[in-house]
C-alpha cells in the first residue's frame, strides 16, 4: 500500500489519468455492447477515450 501511496505522491497526474481512462473506457464499452462496431472500431474508441481522458486531467491541472 506505501508503494501506492508513493507513486501517487510522485505521479499525481499519471494515477490520475489512468483512473479517468479506466472509468471512461468501462462506460464506452458497456453502452457500445449492442450498437455491432468492428473491432477495429471499438479499439479505436479505446484509444481516442484514453487519449481525451490525459487531455481532461492535462486541462484540469493549468495552473
């Protein structure tokens, strides 16, 4: 748990991102369940996801 703890006081914006990509990857994948997208398509959701959830924690953190 220290490690955690740690990381985070070393990381901040780092745990941060990875905790809004987790969330916002789970809710794009449990809405999109039915819709029938590729694989690809789906995969590229993921990214593009991952990619907005740094650029929300980046803008959050302007000082």
């Amino acid at each position: 748990m220290s490690f955690l703890r740690d990381f985070y006081t070393r990381h901040p914006n780092l745990v941060m991102w990875v905790v809004l990509a987790i969330g916002m990857v789970a809710m794009l994948v449990w809405s999109a369940k039915d819709v029938g997208l590729l694989p690809t398509q789906l995969a590229a959701l993921i990214v593009s996801t991952i990619l907005l959830a740094g650029l929300c924690v980046w803008i959050i953190n302007w000082e």
